[in-house]
C-alpha cells in the first residue's frame, strides 16, 4: 500500500518551486478516508520562508474536508532522506496520532518507515478531533480507575432511543465519552455518550450508550477505537442494536428482528488504510458476520423472555435524509428487511478484531412507501423508547443464554 504514496510524493516533488535552495521536497498524505493529498516546497524571495511540502498537503487534505492522516511519505532530492522538519511534524501531529507511519523515500523506494511519535517524543495534538484513534492507555485507565473490578465479556451498542437499555445495568459505573480518550461525541438526540459498565444477564458487560454515525462527519476510527480497547481487555462478544425502517408492511413499529446478515450500501469501510495485524489480518471473512450460534440464541431467548422476534437482513446507508419508495423498492430487491444508518461498520471492525457479533433491530416505523406517514426522526425515538422495555428483557435473557 505504501507504493502509492511513494509514486504520489515522487510525481509531485517535480512540480515544486525551489529556485533558491534547489533542493525540491514531496510529500503524499493518505487521509481516513482512503485518499490520498500531495503537496511540495514552495520558495519565494524571503526566503527560506515559504511552505513545506507537508503543509501543502495538509492544506489540500483540509481544503477536501478532512482531518485525519493514517500514512505520510517524504521524498526529498538526492540520495540523503528528508525527514520533517520540526514544525512540519508538530503540524502532521494535529491531524495524526503518534502510531502513524512516516515513509522516508528515496527515488528508487521506500527506504525507510518511522513513526510520528519516534519523530516527536514529547509530541502533543489535540483532543478535539473525532477522527482521532483512542490513545488506548488513557482510556484503560479511566476506566480501571473508576470500574477497576468489572471486567466486560460483551459489548452493548445502543442504538437511537435504545439507551434505557444501559439503566438496567446492574452495579452500573458510568463514564460519559468525554473522559474516555478516543470514543466517539455523539450530537444526535437519543445518543446520551456515555460508557456503562456492570453486569447484565449476570454477565459483566460495558454498554456503549450513544453511538456516532458517518452523517455527523464522524471518522471510522470512532466507532472502531472503543471496540479495539474492549477486545485487548477480554471482550469477545459484540451485541450492536439499532433503531430501523421496516420493508415488510406487516411488520409494525415496535417488531424486534435478529440481524441474520447485512448489507453495506455506505461506500464506505472502517479498515481502509494501512492495517493493523497486531488487530486482524488484512481481509476479513464476513460469511458469518452475525454468529449462527448466536442467532439462535436470539430465538431461545425470545422464547424464554416471552417475546416475540422476527429475522432478516439489515442495510446500512449514509444518511441523514431518510430513503425514497424507490430505493425502498430497490432495497427489498436486494433482500433486505430492515433499513438504517448505522451498524455495519462496528460489525466489520469487531470481526476484524476477532468478535461474535449478534444485531438486534427495533422497527421504529415503515420505510418509505409503505405508509402514507411522513418519516419523522422524533417518532423513531420515541418508538425506540417505547420497546426499550422489551429489549431489556430480551437482551438480558440472550446474555444468560449465552454466558456472554
């Protein structure tokens, strides 16, 4: 993956304006997104003022409306490496974590990779950047200090209107995502942002009150961060619910349906740029991204907790405007059941990282088409709250079916 960026720094080195010191510098950017943002030195007669090539293509990756780097090439002239100068690593530092590689390249190759935090060692960047990953050590922490004996065997992701979930936790801690380094700021109403910690079902479990959504301009890296620092933990089942459309005229506001399979319609994928292998291996199998054992498991406890359930196949899109009847009509040709805006990229990440993912939808309201109602996203939270109740019972009942 690094030749790429290599090829782009190389190119773009040839279009740099260095008449005074001669010594022409490119540098390429790979962004969360995939992408990939180039930029060279440009001198002027003050100089050696001027821009770096990295700010460059900082300011083109900004200019394209995004904030996070994951990889950096440098490529300067001759046979000598260029490396960032200090004020260029403390600019990448603002949009980087320490973990990102810096490839160091010469014409022929990539010569050597570094990474921004052996560059900086006493670096700093900001907090406020929801693209940014968990510094991991500072989240554990937190939490050890204040839920130092609850240990998590499962994962809760509570979807809109589906936080009521979390009051049910037994011997609850909760930490509000603010004081956790890395985890996503939720800004939708019925996504309170905080973590629960305790028992559910008799197993200890950290409830994810809030999630973010790609249509809140949230990076990929705040829904997997969290679920990569649950996993390093002990962590080995996810449980993801949301609040979704229903494609089935007879399946009413409030049906609950276990997630068999998904549909990922967001063009998008939480493990684009470089991989991580300490995490997963580069390309996951999702033939069973929601466990059969699992699935059954749903059914055995909807019998138990006296509920009843359905099952099918959720699709995820971008959001935030709700569908048309005729992409409704095109969904069900594809097979779905149930449509939403959220799930399928924590279910990618937590196979990555070796989860049993188990989905549960609440269907809040018929997808558009199928009723003359207007879509209204009060209604959807509102439904949500209203079978909270049931998915208390369900959920604890699935949990105790399941050891976790």
């Amino acid at each position: 993956m690094s030749q790429d960026l290599f090829r782009a720094a190389r190119a773009v080195r040839e279009r740099a304006y260095a008449p005074y010191s001669r010594y022409k510098v490119g540098c390429a950017i790979r962004a969360a997104s995939g992408a990939i943002y180039v930029g060279a030195n440009v001198e002027n007669a003050a100089y050696p003022q001027g821009n770096c090539a990295e700010t460059s293509a900082i300011a083109q990756m900004i200019a394209a409306g995004e904030t996070r780097i994951v990889e950096v090439a440098v490529i300067g002239t001759g046979n000598l490496l260029c490396t960032p100068c200090g004020g260029c690593r403390q600019r990448l530092r603002e949009f980087a974590g320490d973990e990102v590689k810096i490839r160091l390249c010469l014409d022929g190759a990539v010569k050597r990779t570094v990474t921004l935090g052996k560059l900086l060692p006493l670096s700093f960047g900001p907090d406020h950047l929801g693209g940014r990953p968990a510094d991991e050590a500072d989240a554990a922490a937190v939490i050890a200090k204040r839920a130092l004996r609850i240990k998590p065997r499962a994962v809760l992701i509570l979807g809109s209107g589906l936080g009521p979930v979390a009051d049910a936790v037994e011997g609850a801690v909760a930490i509000p995502y603010k004081d956790l380094p890395g985890f996503p700021r939720p800004s939708i109403s019925g996504h309170a942002g905080r973590l629960v910690l305790g028992k559910l079902g008799g197993v200890p479990v950290a409830a994810m009150q809030g999630r973010v959504h790609l249509y809140e301009g949230s990076s990929t890296d705040a829904m997997t961060a969290p679920l990569r620092l649950f996993r390093r933990m002990g962590a080995k089942t996810l449980v993801v619910t949301n609040a979704a459309g229903g494609l089935h005229a007879d399946w009413p506001p409030g049906t609950l349906m276990a997630i068999a399979d998904q549909i990922n319609l967001t063009g998008k994928s939480p493990l684009t740029g470089p991989n991580d292998d300490s995490v997963g291996p580069r390309f996951p199998d999702m033939t069973e991204a929601y466990d059969p054992k699992l699935r059954r498991a749903w059914k055995a406890a909807a019998k138990k907790a006296k509920v009843a359930i359905e099952e099918g196949v959720y699709l995820s899109v971008p959001g935030p405007s709700y569908e048309t009847p005729a992409e409704i009509r095109a969904f069900r040709r594809l097979g779905a059941d149930a449509v939403g805006m959220s799930t399928v990229m924590e279910v990618i990440a937590a196979r990555h990282a070796g989860y049993r993912c188990a989905g549960l939808s609440i269907i809040t309201n018929l997808a558009a088409g199928l009723s003359k109602a207007p879509l209204d996203h009060k209604e959807v939270i509102a439904a949500g709250r209203s079978g909270a109740r049931r998915l208390v019972h369900l959920i604890s009942a699935f949990l105790e079916e399941t050891g976790g």
